[in-house]
C-alpha cells in the first residue's frame, strides 16, 4: 500500500516561473515530512522539511506548505532554475522513524 | 569529509546467488538504514540499524538481512536473489535513531541487477 503518492511523474515550467510539486499521504500518524531531490547517478539530498505543527515553512526558493486536513503537502520553488531539473521525492515519517517515499516527480526547467 | 559511501557502485549477479552491499557512515553518525528503489519508484525502508541494533524493518523477505559494525558501517545481505530484486539500494546515515531536521543523508547507492 503506498502511503505517500506523488500523483504528477513528471512537470515542466519555464524558467523564471514558480514549480509547484504536490504530495499525498494516507497515514494520518505521519507528522514530520521531507523533500528530497535526485539528480540521476545520485544519491536523494534534502531540501526542505516540516513537521506537522506547522502549515508552511520557507528556505530562499523553497517553500513547503502542509494541509493536514487534507493530508496534502506542496514544495513550491519560484523563481524555477534550470538547476532544479531532477526528481522530487516526497516523504514522510512518525517522528523521524522509518520514511515513507513517494515516486518522485521529474521536474524540467526550460530556459 | 566524507558523505555516505557505498560499494560496490555497480554489480550484476544471476538469480539464486547471495549479494553483500556495504556502507559506511558520516563521521559520527551512529544510525544507517537502508532503502530499496526500484526503477520508477521512490525509495522503501528495508532496515534501520542504531547502535548495532536493529531498530526496525520494513516489509521485506527474510532473505534480506543486515547487521551494524562496531565502527557504525553496515552491511545489507540478499540471499537467493530473485529478478525482482534488482533495484539500487540506498544507504543513509544520521546522528540519531530518529533523524529530524533534513538529518538524513543518503550514499550515491549500490545498482543491482539480476540475470
């Protein structure tokens, strides 16, 4: 059963333009949620997290949003650089213990 | 310093042999576990290992096995192996067992492929 689904494989969005990358989750335990981003032949680095007593949470570019009502999250990135082409991986955690991923979704820059 | 490293990078093996992956830690990072990614899919926890304890296990077979070194590397062991199983296998280290704040940091993986 896939707790965390990533319903978009793949986004395109010119340069210069907001990315919006969206998240959903079954398990309403989850309460700490990470972005990852893989570039090819590379292992998953963070990004950007929160934890569930928040809704939104900022650094520079990035910016994750949290409906737990919804148990939908979002990673926005504006202004979208071409360095930001990779896959997004969403996941989500009980307090930092085992993670759950999503299947990632291919974002692609246009310059 | 050194990130996560894992080897062999790249290894095929033929259905029913036994395949060994390695991991070393960050520096200081007590907790490894490790994740299973099939292509087109996203990452599934296999094992966490902290303080040479197994601290938990996903939904996978008991062909799958691992132990933690006192040196804090790791080692994943697959028996029997099976088409299925070819995948890239990611390891990741954190300071802690419950790794909060963006602290866990993943090796470049171990690409399996099984004839």
């Amino acid at each position: 059963d896939q707790q965390v689904k990533q319903n978009s494989p793949s986004l395109s969005v010119q340069e210069g333009r907001i990315s919006i990358l969206n998240c959903d989750y079954t398990n309403s335990m989850f309460d700490y949620f990470l972005w990852y981003k893989k570039y090819p032949a590379e292992g998953p680095t963070f990004l950007i997290s929160i934890s569930s007593i928040k809704d939104k949470n900022e650094d520079g570019r990035f910016t994750v949003f949290l409906n737990k009502s919804a148990k939908h999250l979002s990673l926005h990135i504006v202004p979208s650089q071409p360095g930001d082409s990779a896959v997004y991986f969403c996941a989500a955690s009980v307090t930092g213990n085992q993670f759950y991923f999503g299947t990632g979704t291919s974002l692609t820059v246009i310059p | 310093d050194a990130g996560v490293t894992q080897s062999p990078t790249h290894l095929i093996k033929t259905r029913g042999q036994q395949v060994t992956l390695r991991c070393s830690p960050i520096s200081g990072h007590k907790s490894v576990s490790w994740y299973q990614q099939v292509l087109g899919q996203g990452p599934q926890f296999i094992f966490q290992y902290y303080e040479k304890e197994e601290r938990g296990r996903g939904n996978f077979p008991d062909r799958f096995s691992a132990r933690q070194f006192p040196n804090y590397s790791s080692e994943l062991n697959v028996n029997a192996l099976l088409l299925g199983d070819s995948a890239l296998y990611l390891c990741a280290s954190s300071l802690t067992r419950l790794a909060m704040a963006g602290e866990l940091f993943f090796g470049e993986g171990s690409r399996l492929t099984v004839l």
